[in-house]
C-alpha cells in the first residue's frame, strides 16, 4: 500500500507539470517579434583608466600614464576597439582596488563600456614592472591578466603585447603589434627607404644610396627588402638583408622593376624588360630566372601575390588601358578584374585573401579603391583629399595603409579596411610614399 | 507513465473483482477527474491569457513605417458590431416584417395600375398623382421600418456589451472578451507600434558589433525573449535561439543589457514580452 501510494503522488506530480508547461506554452505564444538588425556603435568601446602607481612619486616621469597613452594608442591600431574617453568615467580603480573583486562593474556598464582594462606601474631602478588586466564588465568576468618586467625604454613592447593579447582573445589573431613598416621618405631630394614600428614611431634610415629609391617588398620572414633602386643609373632590384646589412643586386638589360616576394618563400616576382616587352618573372633570391609568369604583348607589371602564393595579380595594358588582372598559377587561367575607370594600378591583396586595394587614377584626383577578388563588391575608400595612392594591408586585413597629399606634402595615412578615420600615421621632414606592413613574424 | 497504466489496470481489476477494493475505485476515479482536468487545461488555460490586448506577431519594418501602422489599424478592427448586427432574432423577424410590407403595397400597386388602364386612360394627369402617393406611401414606410431596424439594433448592442464586460472571461473564443470598440484597439496597436520603434532605436544605438571580429559569416541571427515592465526595467534576459558565434551573441546580449530600462510602457500594460531578433545584415 505505501508503495501504491507513492506511485499516486508521482501520477500527481507528473500532472502538474503538465499544467505548468501547458502554461508556459501559453506564455510564449504572447511574444511580439521586432527585428534589430542596425548596430550603431562599429567598435568594442573599452574603458582604460588611469593606471595605479605602486611607486612612491620621486620619479618625475610619470610611466602610468605613458604605458595608458601607448595602450590606448596601439588599440586604435586594431580597427574595432575604441576607448572611451576619460571623461566619462565616473569611477577611479587607481585610487582603490584594480582586481576582479574591487571593482563595481555597474561602474563601467553604465558607461556603456563591454570590457575594462585596469593597470599597475612598479618602478624598480631602471626597469618597470606592468600588470595589465582584461575584464568583460557585462559577464563580470576576468579574461586575462599579464605581468610585464623590462628596461623603462622596452615601455612600448611590454605594452603591445598586451595589445596583442587582447586582439588574439577577441579575433584568434595576434594583430598587427609585431609587424615593422617600410616606407620611402625624402632625404635631400634623395629618396631612401625607413623602417619604423607598425604605428610609425623609431623611424630608421636603411637606405643610403643617395639616388632614387622605390616599391619596398617584405618577405615573409621580414628579413629581407626587395627594393628598386636607380644607384647605378639603370632601374635595377637591390635585395637588403635586414640583418646582416647586406645588398644584393638583380640587374637584367632593361628596366627591373616592382618587385613582390612569393608568400613564405626566398622567391620574389619581378617585372624585367630585357626580352623587349615588360613581362613578369619568377626569380631566385640571387636573380636566376625560374620561369616567365606573363606572356602577353602589353606592359605586365607590379606582380601581387595571393596569401597562400597560389594566384598572382598584375596590372597589364593588354585591353588597352592598365588594369588590374588575377592569374591562377596553377591552371594559367587569367582573368581582368577592374572594368571601372581607365587606369588601374598597384593592386595589393588583402592578408585574409578575399579583397584587393587598389589606385583608381582619376581625371582630377587619383583614389584608393577595394574589390573583392572575383570583381564584385568595388568600394571607394578615398574621396575629394589630394591624391591617394600606394595602398597595403594590415596583417590582420583591418587596416589600410596608403600615401596622400590631401596636406599638401605626401605623407603616410592609415584607414580602416571600410575607409574609415583617416589619419596621419607619421610626420617626418620630406614627402613619404610606398608604406607597406611587415607580415608578423610567428616567432615574436 | 509506467505508474499511470499501473493504476488504470488496478482501477479496472477493482471493478472485475466485484468493488472488492472500494479504495481502489475512489483513487481510479480521482484519477479519472484529474485526467479531465488535466485535457481541459491543455484546451483552454492558453485562452485565460487576459494581457493578450496586443496582436502577436509584429514585424516592424524601418523603411515602410506608415504602411504598416495602416495595416495594423485595419487589422485590430473587430468585427463585433457586424456580429451584432447579424445575431439577434428579433431583427431578423423585423426584416420578414418589412418584405411582407413591401410586398403588399406592391399589389397594391398593381391593382392600382390596372384599375388606371382601365378606368382612367385619359385623365394622366391624376394617374401621375396617385403614383407619386404611392411613392411617398413607399418610402415612408421604408424610413420607419429602418429607424425602427436601428433602435433595436443598438439596444441589442448595449446589452451584449454588458454582458462582455460581466462575463469576459468566460467565453474563450469570442474576440469580444477584449471588451474595447474598434478605435481603442487602433489606438493601442498604434502606441505599441510607436514604443516598438522606440525600443529599436535604444537597442540599436547600444549595439556594438564589429564584423571583423565576428568573421566573415554573415548569416547572424540570434533571438533574445525580454520581458519589459511597466517602468521600463527589462526582466528575464533569455535567448531564444544562439547565432553560435560566441562574439555576436555577446555583443547582442550586452546591447540588451545596456539597453535597460527602456522607455515606460503605454498606459494599460502591466508587462510586455518582446522577442528581439537580430541580424546585422545592414553592415558592409
């Protein structure tokens, strides 16, 4: 009988949660549907405060805010973090607590910030020690945390790796932190090549051939950069070894121009001229021939690989006006393209392999245009500010880096991948041109 | 369920056996009532819903904003006054009433007409007369019976609307539960229409979705059921459907969050249940 009478309640039971889900059922019915579908904020706005100082004040530089100023600065260089201005901030962790369990996140929610980066400076002698740590102030949550220590000069690397953290939690990619940028600037009406870091700070003469120097190539390893250079009157390629500062020269009849490293090897494509014709070449790091890409009877020039080396683009004059084709290198399959506007030129391919940025030369201005590598989907990213040219991406495709002279001088911009916050990225003496991004190197 | 079949063949073993076990019985026919009671819910509980003033499914649509409000007006009309006019008996007898009326005036007519032929050929000038007599005769008659048709009409209206509004529940299936004439609903949909918008708007500015972090997919939907008060406090944050890219549902998640409280409902709502389904397909 006590068993009967257990079974009855479980039948009991059993009942009424079918009343309930009936009622439940009930209450999902009564749902009005609205569709959002227009994000206004394009950017993760992140909230960087004031950093705390465990030092006592005698030291005059104040490393907290220097590491806070590089910290917000390489964010910017990410393309979708934004960081909301100190202004806002009704709260200050430098003054009490900066871990998980002294921080009111309502504090930073209110704002409207989704993550919250808090620091900690020990000045120890020379060397500085930095903490640094991600927090997702919706879900409460500490994301993750870094203990930096080095020379006070190495501020900037510490910081950046940071950076680099943040980019590989939120994308899976370590972004563009580690990379170097090559560009040409003018030294006494010569123009020799720099190389500084990714945003344009510590720019370094590499160059002195007191000539004219174009098109800087990274290879992949950021070893070496292939270069045209007029030192010895003729347009001949020079080969740099960062490293060992050695130059080696690639110097057939004719001209030798444009060149690009094929993606993760020590073999570059070059346009020579010395068959009569400007055709595009595959050449060995020491400028043996490996074969002949092009074969066409218009000029074939500035050769652009594919990230994974399988395709090339070129700019060929073989319709008549230059525009931009895609060779499949496999299949020899060549196809156009541009068909907007009458001059295409310098095309470069996008590090996730799907766009490619080029130079609409126009009537009045010349312009900076991206396409998608089947010809759809053609953008226009610069308008109505002087000429804009040399386009190259960021390892990580959120950025573009192009030359403008919407100043005036030529000078070296950034922009978003979609054309967006166009700025100057460096203000050197002269004009600049030729900007191009080291890839980042696996190792770092 | 193995408990439940157990105690249905017990119920029936009791009846086999002679109402040996009166104990049995009882617990077989509770059981019985519970059955029943348990069907009946499942038949009428999701009709007990008296917060159901609202229309289900509305999808607001930015770009043809005025079209839709129309729509909706039209939509919330109910058709209670056409029921009401179709239903009572009475006048249903009042219009045999009037056609018998009719009919016999038009005999009349007739016969008036044939008399004339007959009678009266030269004299048209009097035929036109008497016409015009029967004419008004007519129309008089019609007007009257139609007044009449009306006073009816109306006080079988007022009565069942007193009997909605005594009894508004207890009538599932009829719309006149909601008790309200066709111009309050219209007024409703429309404020609710208007708070609908105000939502998308707050939600949207507090949406931060960047697709490059997201990747290239760009198939996103995610589905979020809120239940807003009547302050505006947003409750019961609960997806209803994942993206399953872990970045977009966060951020569509945090735009919620940063959303509360929205604007005060419209008077006359103690809650509302809103599905907000997201796809960022306006992006490039």
């Amino acid at each position: 009988m006590i068993i009967f009478f257990k079974k009855k309640y479980y039948i009991i039971i059993i009942i009424n949660l079918f009343i309930l889900l009936s009622f439940s059922n009930a209450f999902c019915k009564d749902y009005t549907y609205i569709n959002i579908n227009n994000p206004f904020i394009k950017k993760i706005p992140v909230a960087i405060p004031d950093f705390k100082n465990r030092t006592s004040k005698e030291y005059k530089i104040d490393y907290g805010e220097k590491a806070r100023q590089i910290l917000v600065n390489g964010l910017s260089f990410t393309g979708y973090i934004k960081t909301i201005n100190k202004g806002a901030y009704i709260y200050m962790p430098s003054k009490t607590g900066i871990t998980k369990q002294e921080i009111n996140f309502k504090n930073w929610t209110i704002i409207g910030a989704e993550f919250l980066i808090t620091g900690v400076i020990t000045e120890i002698k020379d060397n500085i020690k930095i903490e640094l740590r991600l927090f997702d102030t919706f879900k409460e949550n500490f994301i993750l945390g870094k203990i930096y220590t080095g020379a006070k000069s190495d501020i900037r690397i510490m910081v950046h790796r940071f950076c680099s953290e943040i980019s590989y939690y939120l994308t899976g990619e370590k972004g563009i932190f580690n990379s170097k940028l090559v560009f040409i600037s003018t030294v006494k009406k010569n123009k020799e090549i720099f190389i500084s870091d990714f945003d344009g700070y510590n720019p370094k003469q590499i160059t002195h051939h007191k000539s004219i120097t174009l098109s800087p190539s990274w290879s992949s390893d950021g070893q070496f950069v292939a270069y045209t250079s007029y030192v010895k009157g003729n347009p001949d390629i020079y080969i740099q070894n960062l490293k060992k500062q050695k130059i080696s020269r690639i110097g057939f009849k004719g001209v030798n121009i444009t060149p690009d490293w094929v993606p993760n090897k020590l073999v570059l494509a070059a346009c020579l001229s010395y068959s009569g014709d400007h055709e595009i070449y595959l050449l060995t790091i020491k400028g043996k021939i490996i074969k002949r890409i092009t074969n066409n009877w218009g000029i074939d020039i500035s050769p652009e690989f594919s990230p994974d080396g399988k395709k090339i683009a070129f700019v060929s004059k073989r319709s008549g006006t230059p525009q931009i084709y895609i060779k499949d290198l496999d299949t020899n399959q060549v196809k156009r393209i541009t068909f907007n506007g009458n001059y295409n030129t310098s095309p470069a391919w996008s590090l996730d392999g799907n766009r490619l940025a080029y130079i609409g030369v126009g009537k009045a201005h010349n312009n900076i245009y991206v396409i998608g590598t089947d010809g759809s989907q053609c953008i226009q990213l610069t308008n109505n500010a002087g000429n804009n040219e040399d386009p190259a991406w960021s390892s990580d495709s959120n950025l573009i880096t192009f030359t403008s002279t919407r100043e005036g001088v030529s000078r070296i911009y950034v922009m978003t991948a979609s054309g967006d916050e166009q700025r100057c990225l460096l203000k050197l003496e002269g004009s600049q041109t030729d900007p191009e991004w080291s890839l980042v190197n696996a190792n770092n | 369920m193995n408990s439940l079949y157990s105690l249905i063949s017990r119920g029936f073993l009791a009846i086999n056996n002679g109402y040996k076990n009166k104990h049995n019985l009882f617990l077989y026919v509770i059981s019985l009532f519970l059955h029943i009671f348990f069907f009946l819910g499942l038949f009428f509980i999701q009709n007990f819903n008296s917060a159901k003033i609202f229309p289900q499914a509305i999808s607001v649509n930015l770009g043809s904003l005025v079209s839709n409000f129309k729509e909706e007006i039209n939509i919330s009309q109910p058709n209670s006054v056409k029921k009401s006019i179709n239903s009572p008996k009475l006048s249903k007898t009042n219009k045999i009433k009037t056609k018998a009326n009719l009919q016999k005036k038009q005999k009349q007519l007739k016969k008036l007409k044939s008399i004339k032929k007959k009678s009266y050929k030269s004299s048209n000038v009097a035929i036109n007369a008497k016409k015009k007599q029967v004419k008004k005769n007519k129309t008089d008659a019609l007007n009257n019976v139609l007044a009449r048709l009306k006073k009816q009409v109306e006080k079988n209206k007022s009565k069942k609307s007193s009997i909605a509004k005594t009894s508004s529940n207890a009538s599932p299936s009829a719309n006149t539960t909601y008790g309200y004439g066709s111009n309050k609903t219209g007024k409703i949909s429309h404020k609710i229409n208007l708070y609908n918008l105000k939502i998308i708007s707050q939600i949207n500015q507090n949406w931060a979705f960047n697709e490059r972090v997201a990747g290239t997919n760009k198939n996103l939907e995610a589905i979020i059921g809120i239940k807003i008060l009547k302050n505006g406090q947003i409750r019961n944050i609960q997806f209803e459907k994942n993206s399953g890219n872990k970045y977009f549902d966060n951020s569509v998640f945090k735009a919620v969050k940063k959303s509360n409280p929205l604007p005060e409902l419209p008077k006359g709502y103690p809650f509302y249940k809103v599905a907000l389904r997201f796809t960022p397909y306006g992006l490039k």
